[in-house]
C-alpha cells in the first residue's frame, strides 16, 4: 500500500506542476483552455485518490494527527507530495 501511495504522490505532484504551469500559461497567455480540461480531470482524479490512500495507511505508517495534516497539506502545495515523500515515506 505504501508503494502505491508513493507512486500515486509522484503522479499527483507532477499533474499539479503540469497544471500549473503549461495549462495555466496556455490558458492565460495563449487563450487557449484545452491544457486545462486536458490536466485538470487526470490531476483531480489523482488528487483525490491521494487523500484516500494518506487516510487509508495513516495507521500502517503510525502517523499523528498533525503528521496527517501535513500529509494533506502536501497534496494542495507546490512540490509539497515530493516534500511528503521525503520526510515521511522513506
């Protein structure tokens, strides 16, 4: 379970950066949306199954309260699942 949490987070994380920065461009400076819907459903999808997976093992990986948080938190920021998978998976 943990492994496939792991590979979920890199996935989650690179859709993220995806979105956030060629569908984001493509949308804003080029007026075109399609990079949006294109990253947009794979990066929910992933995102969401991410936060399943993080409640799902939390007892496997006896984390806290705080340290689920900030499992959470990782999912929402930047870099944040490859700062998860760091700290708290390796």
């Amino acid at each position: 379970m943990k492994k496939i949490f792991r590979i979920v987070g890199f996935l989650e994380g690179i859709s993220y950066l995806l979105l956030m920065s060629l569908g984001l461009y493509y949308k804003y400076v080029l007026n075109d949306p399609s990079f949006v819907k294109l990253f947009g459903m794979p990066h929910g999808l992933l995102f969401m199954l991410y936060l399943i997976l993080a409640y799902l093992i939390k007892d496997e990986m006896q984390w806290k309260a705080k340290d689920l948080a900030i499992v959470f938190l990782g999912s929402i920021i930047p870099f944040g699942t490859f700062y998860v998978d760091k700290k708290y998976l390796q």
